[in-house]
C-alpha cells in the first residue's frame, strides 16, 4: 500500500498558536515522515483562516522538495477556481523538474463560501471552473502545451516552459465526494481523493461508480482511490480514544464552522446538492452525532486496532493509498510526533507489506 502524510497546517483547537508555529510544526512532522519511510507527503489548500493556511501548496512543495530529496510531493488539492490555469501548468512543470517527477498533482473545486467570497469569485461557477481548467491542465503537462476556448478561459495555444520532462501518468489525482466530481475525475483518468468523514459503507457506491465511469471512458483499470483521513495513535487504548474524540471532535467541529455545514447556503449553490444532503444530516446528527460518525470512518487507537480497522475498510472498497494527517483539531505537537513514530513503527511496514486486495467489481 501507498501511505503519505497529510499536511493540515491548522491553529483551529489550540490556544495562542502563532502561524509561524503552525508551519513550524507540521514541517518537522513532514521531515520526520520523510525520514520514517512515507512514501508521499501531502498538503491541501485553504486560505485566510484558522481551520487550514496553505495559500500555494505547489510553492510549500518547491521548498519541501529540496528539504525532503527521497519522498513524493503531493497538493490535495490546488483549487482551481481560484487560480489561472496556466499558471498551475506552469509552475507544477517547474515543481516538478525540480523534484525530478516526484509531484503528485491533486486537483479540486473548493467547498468554503467564505473562501471564495474572499476572491470575488461565485461558487455557482465552480463546476464549469473545475472542468475547463483541469483537462487543459493535464493536458499541457502530457503534451507541453496549453491552450483552451470555453466559457472562463480563452488561452490561446502557449507552449510551456520549463517543458515538463516526466510522464504524469498515474499521478493526477482529483478530489471527489459529489456525483459530479467522481464523473469529472473518471474524465480526467484521476486518482479520486476522498477524506474520511463518515462510514466507508457510504461511501462505496460513489467510488464503485468512479471506477465503471473510468472503465467505460478509458478502457483500463482505474488508479486506486486514495483516502485521506486523521489519526491518533498511541499504545493505550482508553488514552487514545479520549485523544481522538477530543481531537478529532475538534476537528469536525472546524470544519462545521468553516464550511458552513450548518447553514442553509448549499441549498441555493449550483453544483453543491451532495453537500446540502450533508449538512442536512449534520443539523440532525448534531455535532456530537458527526463526531461519532468520522469516528467510525478515521482511525485511531493503538496500531492493532488502526490495522484491523484498514484492513475491514480495505474488504469493503478493495486497494487504496492511505494519506494520513497527526496534527490538527489541537492535537499537541508530542501527541503528533509520537503518533506518527508509532504508526511509521508498527502500522507502516504491515501495510507496506500487504498483497493487492481483488477491486470490487461494479454489478452490471
């Protein structure tokens, strides 16, 4: 299995943390990840606010690609709506020169309002976005050039330079929880990215449709989904199920708070019906109830329950890569550390290990 390591960089949960300490500490967790045997560090996008401040994760993998020579650098994901699609061409090109093809490139459409009211853009038009500025990606890092007639992005045909040296085959990856996002990333040939917030049962149909939409675009075998999720790890199993539902609690609760999860916005966005079903089962559940439920899905405990826990998820979905995160939602920095040494220790070389599962087959 593929395991990475998932970069947050959060100050949402603790108290008087810096932004300095926040990078400060999730860049020597990614050092570490490096150094234990990860195969892939990750990091998302977000801007302006506690929950996550990452506002250009191709520039933070630049610099982890000269601090982290031996590992793979993954973005999950640059927002596309928020940038001009050129200019992500161009600067994963140069990403990935640098780092030799070692760039995994993530890609998504965005989901907090207050981030894209922040840059006066629509979320109604993240859809069409997402879809006109992907396929031109990918397309000039195949090909090295870049070029696009729709309705947000008129680029008339540039070749890009540095011209990307590396084949991008199996390393674009698309975050996708919708309907639509799983069609637009079969389209693409993604990865599909998914992060653990509710039961992996629920989650099935979704990826198994992903997987026939690819085999009836492509032809082939669709890459293996990758699952991000948030973990505590520790050697005491009463201790650490206190950790996780404080910790993971607080994490659900920042995402409650930055996406809105108990408005009524997703109602009236265009695009965002999955979200609004979400949201409706958040207000029902409550915060306590969607904590219970991302702690059935995320794991945690001591690395014997982590182990059967993926190995239960992995005979309900088939193979997956594994991208997990240690510090968010107020985890304490030691907390962090020794849940990643201990799982890097004892959960890491099993998985490593492991033989491919047989991919569910969709019934016809």
């Amino acid at each position: 299995m593929d395991v990475g390591m998932m970069m947050l960089f959060a100050s949402y949960g603790w108290d008087d943390c810096p932004d300095a300490r926040v990078w400060d500490e999730e860049i020597r967790l990614a050092r570490l990840a490096a150094d234990l045997g990860f195969d892939c560090l990750w990091s998302a996008e977000h801007h302006f606010n506690d929950y996550s401040f990452v506002p250009d994760n191709l520039h933070l993998m630049a610099y982890l690609a000269a601090l982290c020579p031996g590992i793979d650098l993954g973005t999950a994901a640059v927002i596309l709506p928020w940038h001009d699609p050129l200019r992500v061409a161009e600067n994963a090109a140069v990403l990935d020169l640098l780092s030799k093809g070692r760039l995994r490139l993530g890609l998504g459409r965005g989901l907090a309002r207050r981030e894209f009211a922040a840059f006066r853009l629509s979320m109604d038009e993240s859809r069409e976005r997402f879809d006109e500025a992907a396929p031109m990606i990918v397309t000039a890092l195949k090909t090295g050039f870049i070029e696009g007639d729709g309705k947000f992005y008129r680029q008339p045909r540039t070749e890009i330079r540095p011209r990307p040296q590396y084949s991008f085959d199996n390393r674009i990856y698309a975050v996708a929880s919708s309907a639509d996002s799983v069609e637009s990333a079969a389209k693409l040939g993604a990865h599909i990215v998914m992060f653990a917030d509710r039961p992996w049962e629920m989650r099935l149909p979704t990826i198994e449709r992903g997987r026939a939409l690819h085999r009836t675009l492509h032809g082939t075998e669709p890459p293996v989904v990758m699952l991000t999720e948030f973990c505590v790890c520790g050697g005491n199993l009463a201790e650490t199920e206190e950790e996780a539902r404080r910790y993971q609690g607080k994490f659900v609760e920042s995402n409650f708070h930055h996406y809105e999860f108990l408005g009524e916005h997703f109602k009236t966005v265009k695009g965002y019906d999955s979200y609004q079903q979400k949201a409706e089962i958040a207000r029902q559940a409550g915060l306590e109830g969607a904590v219970a439920g991302f702690m059935q899905a995320a794991s945690w405990g001591t690395p014997d329950k982590i182990l059967r826990g993926l190995e239960a998820r992995r005979k309900i979905l088939g193979d997956f890569e594994l991208n997990v995160a240690f510090r968010f939602g107020g985890t304490p920095y030691d907390v962090a550390e020794r849940g990643l040494k201990l799982f890097a220790k004892e959960v890491l070389p099993v998985l490593k290990a492991q033989s491919p599962a047989r991919a569910r087959q969709v019934a016809e």
